[in-house]
C-alpha cells in the first residue's frame, strides 16, 4: 500500500469539519500541481487525468457548503468554486500552465484561511466550528476579487 494514500487514510479518520475541508484543499492543490508538471512534460493524459481528479475534489468541496448556515460566505464559496472550475476547463481547452498556475494560487490563499479557521478551532477547543463554513469575518479574505 502506498505510504502517502496511508497517512490520508489515518488523517481523514475522526478529522474535524475543517479538517477535512482543508485536507480536500491539499489534495486538490496537489492535483493541480500534478497537472501543471504534466503540462511541462507534455503528458496529455496524465494532465487530464489530475484535472478530471481536481475536479472531482471541488465537486466534493462544493457539497460540503451549507447554504442554510453558511449564508454569504457559502454563496462566495459556491461561486468561488465554480470560477476554478471554469478556469480549469479554459485551461484544459486553451492548454495554459499559466491559467492553470492562476487557479493554484487562488486556491492556496483559500486554503491558508482554512488553516487560519483550523488553528482558531485548535486553539479554542471548546469552540471549534460545527459547520464546514468559516467565520463571518473570513469572508472579505476568502472572496476577495471571485465574486461573480
């Protein structure tokens, strides 16, 4: 068995909420990563095969938000979600490393607050988020330049 896919087996086990969102911001980060190398290479079909699995990965990011809870932040994150995803497919089509750079970057200053998020709960045990939203005060951070 694969060491790495072992220790996500281990980590995503009795995780938190927001464990597990920014454990789902990695994964996808790292897919993109994967694509961008397979872009140097010219590997079409590894390139595709890690945006199909990014996008996967976001679908599962996006079933996650409670719109009921969630409210503005939750719709920020819906339509922050759907821009990567329309950046993906543009850059898949366009065959652009730079678009697909840009959507990495997007997503590594989302999944800095997710940590941010998950270091707040940590530090407050008894106060940490039920919900996989984050705080009201995270939003002019998180959808910062993605509103539609």
């Amino acid at each position: 068995m694969n060491a790495q896919l072992s220790y996500r087996e281990m980590a995503v086990r009795g995780a938190s909420p927001v464990r597990l969102v920014v454990l789902l911001y990695e994964q996808l980060i790292e897919d993109l990563r994967r694509a961008l190398a397979a872009f140097g290479q010219g590997d079409i079909e590894a390139r595709t095969r890690a945006i199909n699995h990014a996008l996967l990965v976001l679908g599962y990011l996006e079933s996650s938000l409670d719109k009921a809870q969630g409210g503005q932040v939750a719709l920020n994150l819906e339509r922050f979600y759907s821009q990567v995803r329309r950046g993906l497919v543009e850059a898949q089509i366009r065959q652009s490393a730079n678009l697909l750079e840009q959507q990495i970057s997007h997503l590594m200053l989302l999944h800095e607050a997710w940590c941010e998020v998950e270091r707040s709960a940590a530090a407050q045990p008894g106060a940490a988020p039920s919900s996989t939203q984050p705080p009201a005060d995270d939003r002019p951070r998180t959808a910062r330049g993605w509103n539609a």
